[in-house]
C-alpha cells in the first residue's frame, strides 16, 4: 500500500515557482507514493493564486487526494489543543487543523516550514 505523503501549501507554492529542490522531491514521491492535499490547503491555493495559474493548480490538484477536515480530524484536533494547552505549545489555528487531517488520514506530512507543528504528537514528516 502506498503511503500517503500531504503537501503543505508552502510546498506546492515552491513546485508552481519552480524550485528544483522541492520539484525533485514531488516527482520522487509521486513515482511509489499517493500524493494528498488538505482541504484547508487547498482552499489556502485557491486564495493566494489569480490568474491562469490557479486554473493550472486546479487542474492538478484535482487528480490529487483531497484530506478533508472532517469528525475524525476534528476529535484528534481537540485531543492536539488539549495537549499544547498543557504543555504550554505555541500553536497556530492552521497548523492545528492540518496536523490533525494528516494525523487522522495516516498521512505523512511534507512541509518547508516544520518549526510551527513542531511538538505535535503523532504528526509524522517526511
């Protein structure tokens, strides 16, 4: 079974740039992994993005796994506040939500920024 590898918003950004490191990476992962995209993330695109350019993501982002913010996802996301209250984890709304849609969907989670979910339990990078 293949797994499943969640891009970050900040690195599909970095693929339609153009950057030769992250391109390297998708094109590597694609090739045995199942490349996803969470709903959030999406929408982030979608907002960011005019133009014919946001035709072409769409396009592209369509043939992807859409991980949705669902019960699941919205229970472990309470379970991953609850803990960054206690210990007192700086956490941003976005990296709570997509922390807990990887988590819930079994998801690795490749980002260029790893800092801010940093200390979530059970969140697993690539």
């Amino acid at each position: 079974m293949a797994t499943k590898i969640c891009l970050d918003t900040d690195v599909v950004l970095d693929f339609f740039k153009g950057d030769m490191k992250t391109v390297q990476k998708i094109k590597q992962y694609s090739q045995a992994d199942k490349l996803c995209l969470t709903s959030l993330s999406y929408f982030e695109l979608l907002t960011v993005i005019r133009g014919s350019p946001r035709w072409e993501i769409v396009n592209i982002v369509e043939k992807m796994e859409m991980l949705d913010f669902d019960r699941k996802a919205a229970v472990r996301a309470s379970k991953i506040y609850e803990n960054a209250v206690e210990t007192h984890l700086q956490l941003g709304m976005r990296e709570l939500v997509i922390a807990s849609v990887c988590i819930s969907n079994k998801a690795l989670l490749l980002t260029g920024k790893r800092q801010p979910y940093e200390g979530i339990k059970g969140l697993k990078f690539v």
